[in-house]
C-alpha cells in the first residue's frame, strides 16, 4: 500500500507499515481516524482538556520524529491509547494531582452519559441515565476496564497492556464490575445494559 491508496480498506499492520515508510498520506490517514478516540479515553484520565491536547499533540509529534526507531504493530489504536495513559499518568503524578496509591493507579473520572443516539427507539432516556448513574458509582478502575472493553472494543490482553496489569486481573476486574452492577440493578436495567454494552 502507497500513499496514493485509500486507507479505509488497509489492515493496521499495513497502514503502520506505510507510515514507518515515511508516507504522509498514512500519518495524516492515522491521525484522523485515531485523534478523536484517543482525545476522548486522555480526558477521562486527565479531567483536563490543555493537559489532554498537549499531550495527544506530543504523541503524535513523537511517533513522526522516531519512526525509524519503532516497532512494528498489528493495533495501532492499542499502541497509540498505551503511549498516551502513559505520558499523561507521568505528568499527572509530577502534578501531584493523584489520590495516594500505587505509582501510576489513576483516578479513571469518566463520566458515562446519556447521549440521544443510543436506543431511543427502544428505551427511555430516564431509563438510560438510571443505567448510567450505576455505571458512574463503579471504582475508577472498573470503570475504566468497562470503557476499554465494551465503548473501545478492545481485547481483554489490549486491556491488559494498556492499564499495566496482567491478562487474568483485565478479566477479574470486568467481571467484579458486571458482578457489582448485578447486585444492585433491577432486572430491567440489567437488560438495559446489556444493549448499552453490547
């Protein structure tokens, strides 16, 4: 693939390939497409629209300044949501904004909302935002590992990566947070989430 090609149909491995390459068309073709995902997850961690830019600015600045120094990747979404936790759990702790904990837990502040495109045919919006507020009270942690998994659609070893834990803790911590919101959900709203997360 060259960058005169259309990038839609092109795999990860191959689009990566092309920007390792020195194609611009890949560069510009990846920013687009990954950007706004990558935006979204940093302002969860970060509560921070500046901090968050900054640091999505200097991501993608870094990867184009050492190109021939990376490896190869089969999910650039993966590689590039990775780089970015990191730096921005980095800066975040030489801000000393974290809670005491461990060196590099963070306090995943996402705030689930409704949003008019999801199930309106189906479900009310007081039934939607009832879901979503027993989402909100989920630990940063699993809310975090929900939100990688099922908005993301990320692999539980992608999950893993990302958060800096073992394969088998990604599982553990999805399924307490499914488990917690079984306990305390009627019936109702448990199907509810079922199509939210689907």
């Amino acid at each position: 693939m060259d960058s005169g090609l259309n990038y839609d149909q092109a795999t990860d491995a191959q689009l990566w390939d092309d920007f390792l390459r020195g194609s611009k068309a890949a560069y510009s073709f990846m920013y687009e497409k990954y950007a706004r995902v990558l935006y979204n997850y940093g302002y969860k961690i970060a509560q921070d629209r500046q901090l968050t830019e900054d640091c999505l600015q200097d991501l993608f600045l870094t990867i184009l300044e050492t190109r021939e120094r990376l490896g190869q990747t089969d999910s650039i979404k993966f590689y590039l949501m990775r780089s970015l936790r990191r730096d921005l759990v980095r800066k975040l702790n030489e801000r000393h904004r974290f809670q005491a904990g461990h060196e590099g837990e963070i306090d995943f502040k996402v705030e689930f909302h409704y949003e008019p495109t999801w199930l309106d045919s189906q479900i009310s919006r007081e039934q939607s935002e009832a879901v979503l507020r027993e989402l909100n009270h989920l630990p940063a942690r699993q809310k975090e590992a929900l939100f990688l998994k099922f908005f993301d659609n990320l692999s539980y070893e992608e999950i893993a990566g990302i958060m800096g834990i073992e394969t088998t803790s990604a599982y553990k911590v999805i399924y307490k947070a499914i488990a917690s919101l079984q306990k305390r959900m009627p019936a109702d709203l448990l199907v509810l989430l079922g199509f939210m997360l689907a």
